[in-house]
C-alpha cells in the first residue's frame, strides 16, 4: 500500500535538496504516517487506517465518526 494518509489524502511531495554551492539534487518530503486502530461506537467495531498525524490532531478534535463521515463525503474511504 502506497504510502497516502486514508482520511486527508496527503501523500509525499517532491522538492530539492540544494547545497551551500547551490546545486539542485531530487528529493522527496514523506507523510508522518500512523497505522492506527480506531473504536467506532455506532458501529460496534475496531477499524485501522493509516492515518497523517495532523490527521490524528483532527480526530481527536473532532471525532473518529464526524472525520469519516467527511472523508466517505469527499471520496477519500469506501
């Protein structure tokens, strides 16, 4: 599985590594992923997703229920 956050949808970014002489070398910005289990209480079950940790932040402001609720809105879960 690639490495994509399954509530936010961030992935990694691309960018450049420059040097003190200014040379340009690829590099690649990962996600701080968390594969994390969830309780979900109207369903009565344990759900894991693998999740951003600004997306933890949200979850735990929000609720695991209202962010699913937006992330199925916004075609992010099934």
């Amino acid at each position: 599985m690639s490495r994509v956050c399954q509530i936010t949808g961030k992935r990694a970014m691309v960018g450049n590594n420059v040097s003190h002489a200014m040379n340009k070398t690829k590099r690649k910005f990962s996600v701080n992923l968390v594969k994390k289990r969830f309780y979900i209480v109207e369903e009565d079950r344990w759900v894991t997703l693998k999740v951003s940790t600004s997306a933890l932040k949200t979850i735990n402001k929000k609720g695991i229920a209202a962010v699913l609720k937006e992330a199925k809105a916004n075609g992010l879960l099934k």
